[in-house]
C-alpha cells in the first residue's frame, strides 16, 4: 500500500497527450515500486501499441475489453456494451483483492460518452474505489458529473495537431 | 533513424500532465526502438524523481541543467541564465550528432517564459533541429510565437487539482 488516500485523475479533451500522460504516470508510480494496472477499452489488440510491450515488461499488468468501436469498426452496439459492462465486473473484481496502488482505466470516458455505460453504472463502481488507489481515467468527452466525481481533472486541449493538416498517424507517436 | 520528418510537439498549460505526456510518449517510442533522450530543467538532482531510474534502465540518456529555480532556491538570476545557455550549446552539439530520434526539453518553456532563455535564442536552435529528430518541449507558459513555430501543441488545462484543496504532493504521484 503505497498511499493512504488514492485520489480519482480524470484526462480529457480532443488534444493528445491524455494515454502517453496516464503511461508516464505509471512510469513514475513504478519508480516508487507502485504495482500497476491498466484496464484498456477499444484497443484493437492486432494493432501495433508497442507500449504495451514496454509497460508489460516493467510488470505492468494489462487488461483490454470492447478491443471494437463502433466508430472504426463493423460492431454492433449491443456488443459493446456487453463488453464495457463485462469491464466494469472485471474492474470491481480487482477493486476487491487490492492488488494494484495504481490503476488506469484507459478510454473509458469514451465508453460513457458513446453510451456504452451510464454515468450510474461508472459510479457505483467508482464508490467501490478501494481507499488507497490512485485511479486514472483517460479519454474525451468526460462528463461535467464524472469530472464532479473526480479529485484531479485536465482538460488536454488541442492547440494545434498535424492530423489537421493531413499528416498522419506515425508509429512511434501517435500509437 | 525512425520518422522521415520529425515534428515539434509542446505540452505547455497548467494542468497536471505535461512532463507525464513527455515521458508517456517517450515510453511508446521505445517500445518501436526510437533512441530517446531527456534535456531537463529545473529538476533538483537531490530529489527523488524516480521515474527517471526507470527511464534510464529503458536506456534513456537523461541531462540535466539548471538544476534551481530562484521561485524555489536561493539561487541568482544570472547563474541560471548561464546554465541554460549552457543547455542550449549541448542541445546544438546533440542536434549535430544525431543520437536520438526523439528528444524531449523538460521545462524548457519555464526557461523563456521566466526570462532565462529568448525566444530568438530558441529558435535558433529549433531551427537547427535535424529533420528526422522528434522534439517534445514541455512547461507552463508556452509563448504565441513558440507554438506557432510548434506542429503540435496541447494545452493542460487545469479543471481541478488536489493541491486546491491543500493536498499536498504526494511521492509516485507528483513526483
């Protein structure tokens, strides 16, 4: 138990940063020998995050759930869902043998801004929050309620990003 | 070397994230085996930064300059000034060598906005950046003129912080 009291991080807004920033956290929590976890949402696992690697290697334990975005991909909505909830089991799970000082629920504000779970549900988990976990959620669209809930929030707000002027996605630094 | 053009990002703002996202971003590079180096500013070698252990294990090349801030330690204007003129030179001669294919400048927005560096001295370098080298420049108070000279640039904005509310940092969080 590395902390008396973990707090609730909340990274969002439509500038990048919000992954890598989460990613850096734990790399900081792991040099104070934190054990760390990441529950991931809608990472395709045939994709190339080459991080993951890395982080595994450092003893970081990864879970991914709903690897499918309706955005991106032919999923069905239902499907999604069903995984996202699938998610929040897994997540109480964890909550209940304490095994992580830091845990970072990767992407899912997107899971409840798309509708694949309400704010209901991401709460009664959060009330679960063991005392001494320091928990981080990542991804856009977090709601004025879910940022309530939280004790840390920021807004990573895009300046400027070369997406904008047609540069694409480059292996390395954007996945 | 990995990208053909490299760009530069700054992560700038006063919220929570901007060093994390550096060293997040720095992690998924090395996880597509980029050769990362880490110039710092203002980070007290005393103190007990612990990512940086992790960083360097992972075989990132970390240098530090200008270790005192006189908002936080006795320390002379003049003195500091020299120290980052002194990083700035390294940074050219690492520029000239073309070690790394990504290299983040912690802090070194807190070098112009406080009056340690110019904008004219910074520019100079950047525009020595070789053209494959992906630059990362973090700290709050990023200039106009310096994110327009950025491809990328995000905004940390605080929406809330514990430190708001007298909690204080706490190990393997904050630092």
């Amino acid at each position: 138990m590395k902390l008396k009291r973990g707090l609730i991080q909340i990274y969002t807004g439509d500038g990048k940063g919000k992954t890598t920033a989460a990613i850096g956290q734990a790399l900081r929590a792991l040099g104070h020998e934190f054990r760390v976890g990441m529950v991931s949402f809608f990472k395709d696992p045939h994709l190339d995050y080459d991080e993951i690697k890395i982080l595994r290697n450092l003893r970081v334990d990864i879970f991914r759930f709903a690897p499918k975005h309706p955005h991106f991909c032919d999923v069905d909505f239902k499907e999604v869902r069903k995984d996202c909830l699938k998610a929040l089991r897994f997540i109480q799970e964890i909550f209940q043998r304490e095994e992580y000082d830091l845990l970072i629920l990767d992407e899912i504000n997107v899971a409840l801004r798309d509708g694949f779970l309400t704010e209901e549900e991401i709460f009664t988990l959060l009330d679960k929050k063991p005392q001494h976990l320091e928990l981080i959620l990542t991804g856009r669209g977090a709601t004025e309620a879910l940022i309530k809930k939280a004790d840390l929030a920021t807004e990573m707000k895009k300046i400027k990003h070369p997406f904008d002027k047609g540069i694409k996605g480059r292996k390395g630094i954007e996945f």
